[in-house]
C-alpha cells in the first residue's frame, strides 16, 4: 500500500526536528514531505479516491449489525421479524405473482404461514425436523417455508429441475421426513417414489388435477384451509438466530449438489447487506424472476418483503420479452439478475417498455463487464448493483458506487474492518501456497487469487454454517490463512484486486486453465466470443490433448441453425484475443446448458472433450498452420492424439 517505512522515516524526522527547536507547522511540513518522498503519496492517494467509499460501506456494516444485534437481544428470528412487518402494513401488497395475477397482502402472507405451522404440529413434525419443498416460485413457496419456520421446522428448498437420481440424491441427503410437492411436479416425485422409502410423508400443494395426487400422498390444501380457521398462531419461544432456517441446495455445476445450511441471522445479514448498500426504500416494488430455490431469489429478492416490508414481484421462470412489461405492468424500481439474464435481455428486439419503465437499480452477480455499459445504456438503468456472494460463504462483498465490472471491493485503508483476502494457490490443485511460517500468501493489487473470508463463529457477518454434510464443510475450510491457528473459507472463486481495492471476478475454481505458459480466463474468452456473435450461449473450458502439456481452449458454442462460419469468426477472433486464449476446438450445438440460476454447465462438455464419438455435434480443430479450422473427424481426432498437428 505505502512504501516500506514511509511513515517511520516522517515520524521521526517530524520528532527531530522538534527537538532541534523547530516550530511544529514547520516540523510537520517536513515530516509530510519526507512521507511522501518515501512512498507514501500512493498511499494518500488511494485514501483520496476511496474515503468516501469506504466510509460508506463501513456505515453498511454497522447498520447490519446493530439490527442483527438488536434482534438478537429481543428474542426475535425471521418469523418475529416478519410477523411484526405484517402487523404494522397488513393490507399491503407482500407478494405478487405475474403469471397468475394473485396479489398476497402481509396479512395474507402471515395467515397462511401460521396455518402451515399448525398443520406441521397436526402432522407430528417437531422443532428440528426436515420438510423438503419442491414447488415452482409462487407465494406459496414462500409462504410454505415460512410457515414451518414458524413450527421450527428447518425447509430443504429443492430445485425444481432435479430429476431422477439428483433429486432422490438430494432429498435422501436432507433427511426429510416429509415432502411438500407442487401438483405441476407430481410427474417428477412418481419417477423416484420408490427410491424415497415408505415412512417419506407426501403432501401435495395446488393439485391440478386426480394425477397430481399420487397414491401414497396426501391433499395439503384443505389441511391449511381448516387450520386457517383457528387463528394466528403463537410463536414458539426460544428459536434463536443461530437456529437452522433452511437448506438451499448449490447448483451443481461440479457435481451433485450439496445442501448449504441457512440459519436466520445469515437469512438477515444476506437481505440487511443488499437493502442498505443500496439504498432500498419501504416504497421500492423488487421484480423478483429468480429461482426461488437459491439464494438470490429467496434471500437477496423475498428477504427484501419478509424484513423489510417491500413489495416483491414474482414470475416463476424468467422471460426476456416479459421482463420489461412486467415491471411497466408493476411499476417496479428495483430489478434482479443473475448469470446470463442481462446478456438475454440485450439479444431481444427493442420495445418500448424498456424505456418506460421506472427501474432504478439492477441488482444482482454475473453482469458480464462487457455488456456492462451497453445494459445500463440501452435500458435506462441508472444504478447496477452488482455483488459477489454464495448461500454458505462469509466473505460476500458489493460494489456500492457502480465501478463498472466490479463485484465489490475491500478496503486498502480500513482493512481489519471485514477480514477478506485473495491468496495465492497452486494452479493444478487450487491449493493455498504457503510462506515460511505456514500462512496463505496474500496476493498483490493485479494478482487473481483465492477469495478466503476468515471464519468467527460468535460474528454473525463472518461465520460460516457450511454443509448437511461435515466432510463437504471440512473441504471449504482453511487453517492458519491470516494468522497461526485460525480458520478461514475457501470461497472456490478467483478474483483480482486493483490498487483501489475493487474486486474483479475471474473465474470459479478449476475453469482458468494453462496454455502455452499463460492462464487463460474462460470467463474472459466467453465474453469475447458472446459478444462477437451478437449475445449467443458460449461455454469455454480447456481440454487435455495427449501428450502436450497444459490444456487447449475449447468453446461450445449454441448455433441451432448450423449458420456459424468458424474461418470469419478466427477471422474476428486474431483481433481481439491472444492467440493462447483462441480456442483450439469448437463445437457447435443446438443449444447450451444452463443451470436453474442462469450458469454454464460445462461438466458434460469437459468430459466429452474433443472425441467426435462422444457427440453428433459438428467438431471443428484450429489448424495454426493452415490458419483456418478444420472439421474434426475420428481421422483428425487419431492424427491429434497421435502428435500429428503442432499444437
């Protein structure tokens, strides 16, 4: 930050010439110039441009936890939180749903969640028990997890798009004793009854017809309908902050998913964060079209209604045509994105509700930097909030004065404040390197490095509730990262830092790979080639060829017309990419997969690689020689693996 001894060497000149009888403006004059000769101008110049920064996040985090410590002093978890919302504007609006039309006022809201508890004690189910949800965003999601907050229930939020043996996996790995079941998914929950054991309770929710209602399942409504008629129901005492809200599953980019635990404090500080970094109002209507099943949608976009009082607009599934009627419709000001949604948005034609709107702040993570400007342009958006954060971390951070790119920033001059760092790891294994004295090695301004958020345990913005499962917990954790002995969570995620302390996401863990000597971004070389090809689908991620080291770049690319000339494209590409970031294989596909929050799923591609008898896909091979790509045929593919081509 400063050069070394820079303030030493100015506080004892300022102390000799004191001494030698000098007047004291004279003294300290001298001790500025010395300060500054030694370095330390970068320092007061990163203090200039970051002050005012800073001191606003620093009011961000104190304001979250005085109201986190207020409420934990009084008693109170989310269901007394939101049960006071709710008496003090009942008639409000609380929950929207743009597909339907359904409006659900607070006192609405808070009348269902009691009948839910009610029916959770009817059932048997005890304070600590596990009712797995699977539903599609609608305010009885809402309302269904809350309610069984309210009876001390802990909700395992399912996505909706499991099937099969992810979601017999994932209900298994809860250890639910009951499951919730939406009737526009009866389909999915018969194809694994078998697997879910008898004792599996089964309600079924909004059933659409006799073949929603499976045989060993029972109707919920009617259950809810008749506890409505008994009243408010008392909150149970005792449940603390700490007490387990919910389980939201990760999105299993890598893998099968994990079920992150969610106690109520982390549901506050995660809902308290995103409100006042962005300065949120009471009046503010949130358009809501996020999964409700993540984090997101349900803690960053509802969390916004259950603590705050606002009014939040959902749609179950995203619509780029309907978006900007929705919140013309609504008379939405603040707006939700994840992952690709802002890059969809641009590739629709113009209209005009996305002018006439009276949007004022996009939040969310994944806005590409460079379609940055472009949204906020063509949109009107006059605030992006972009954010970096995961369900389980405890190193979440945000960009609170629209850096354009940034997802947040940590401070260079108040950096004790919130304890978060990028340290330098091994690029094969992502391990943490190590100095002399067995600490991580913190990493320079302009050095991409593992994002580590040090773990306490009694600080409710750092702790770290990890996983259902204690193995998967014990792999996000570090030892002796910061200081000897402590602890620290491996966040899986490499950003870079500028001298300012704005933090730039590069990749997720295991997709920058290494090509002739350089680490290419695939993030990077995504956003190159999307926005060449006019917004379409890209997943880059590099391949092993036999025996040359590193991995080569492969793009797959969404191209259903087959309309892709790939020489105008390499064309194109020698102009804006370095040729160890051009890929050296493409595939083109009908369409590229997507998780449910709008991520690249790359698993199935990676394992494929460049084998033209793992896909039907048209492969095609960058020929350096030649300068053109070729097609790749079983002939190419054995000449390839063979040494054949100069890679």
């Amino acid at each position: 930050m400063r050069a070394p001894g820079a303030g030493t060497a100015s506080m004892a000149s300022l102390a000799l010439l004191w001494l030698l009888g000098l007047p004291w403006t004279w003294s300290a004059a001298a001790a500025f110039g010395v300060y500054v000769g030694s370095g330390g101008w970068r320092f007061l110049r990163i203090v200039c441009k970051t002050a005012r920064r800073d001191l606003f996040g620093l009011s961000v985090l104190i304001r979250v936890r005085l109201e986190l410590r207020r409420h934990r002093r009084a008693g109170r978890a989310i269901p007394h939180i939101f049960r006071a919302v709710a008496r003090r504007r009942p008639e409000r609006p609380a929950l929207v749903d743009a597909g339907s039309g359904a409006c659900w006022t607070f006192a609405q809201l808070d009348a269902y969640s009691d009948a839910v508890a009610r029916v959770c004690g009817r059932l048997g189910l005890a304070p600590g028990d596990v009712v797995a949800v699977f539903l599609e965003g609608r305010p009885e999601f809402v309302g269904l997890w809350l309610g069984l907050a309210k009876a001390g229930v802990v909700a395992a939020l399912l996505n909706v798009n499991l099937r099969r043996e992810p979601l017999a996996f994932c209900l298994g790995a809860s250890g639910a004793k009951a499951l919730v079941y939406g009737g526009e998914l009866a389909a999915a929950v018969a194809e694994v009854s078998p697997q879910l054991g008898k004792s599996l309770l089964k309600l079924c929710c909004g059933a659409l017809g006799p073949e929603s209602l499976l045989p060993d399942a029972q109707l919920l409504d009617p259950a809810l309908k008749e506890a409505a008629a008994a009243g408010p129901r008392a909150l149970p005492p005792g449940q603390g902050m700490d007490d387990r809200l919910f389980y939201i599953y990760t999105s299993g980019t890598t893998g099968l998913p994990k079920a992150a635990i969610v106690v109520h404090s982390r549901y506050y500080r995660m809902a308290a964060f995103g409100h006042h970094s962005y300065s949120m109002r009471e009046s503010d209507v949130l358009y809501d079209c996020l999964p409700l099943y993540h984090s997101a949608g349900n803690i960053m976009g509802v969390g916004q209604c259950i603590i705050y009082g606002l009014t939040v607009v959902l749609r179950k599934k995203f619509s780029a045509s309907r978006f900007w009627d929705d919140c013309v419709k609504y008379n939405c000001t603040v707006v939700q994105y994840i992952g690709e949604i802002c890059r969809y948005l641009l590739k629709q034609p113009v209209r005009e509700a996305e002018r006439r709107h009276r949007v004022r702040l996009a939040m969310g993570n994944g806005l590409r930097q460079a379609i940055w400007e472009e949204f906020a342009q063509r949109f009107g958006v006059p605030q992006i909030g972009e954010f970096y954060g995961a369900t389980e971390c405890n190193c979440s951070m945000a960009n609170m004065d629209g850096k354009v790119g940034s997802c947040g920033f940590n401070s260079r001059i108040l950096t004790h404040v919130y304890p978060i760092r990028l340290v330098k790891v091994n690029e094969e294994t992502m391990e943490p390197l190590r100095d002399a004295q067995g600490l991580c090695i913190p990493c320079q301004p302009g050095e991409p490095g593992l994002l580590v958020g040090q773990i306490n345990q009694q600080d409710p913005l750092r702790r770290f509730d990890g996983y259902v499962s204690d193995s998967a917990t014990d792999k996000k954790i570090a030892h002796s990262v910061f200081r000897k002995g402590d602890s620290a969570y491996l966040s899986g995620d490499v950003l870079v830092m500028d001298d300012l302390g704005y933090m730039y996401f590069r990749d997720r863990s295991g997709d920058t790979f290494r090509w002739r000597g350089e680490n290419v971004s695939t993030t990077e070389v995504e956003g190159v080639l999307s926005r060449l090809l006019g917004q379409t689908d890209v997943a880059v991620y590099g391949v092993a060829v036999p025996g040359v080291e590193g991995k080569a770049g492969m793009a797959a690319i969404a191209d259903p017309c087959r309309q892709l000339n790939p020489d105008a494209m390499y064309q194109e590409l020698q102009k804006v990419l370095a040729p160890y970031a051009r890929p050296i294989f493409l595939r083109l596909l009908p369409q590229v997969d997507t998780t449910g929050t709008f991520k690249i799923q790359k698993t199935r591609l990676q394992r494929e690689g460049f084998d033209p008898r793992q896909t039907s896909d048209p492969l095609f091979f960058l020929d350096l020689k030649q300068g053109h790509y070729l097609p790749l045929d079983e002939g190419v593919h054995s000449r390839l693996c063979a040494g054949a081509f100069a890679l």
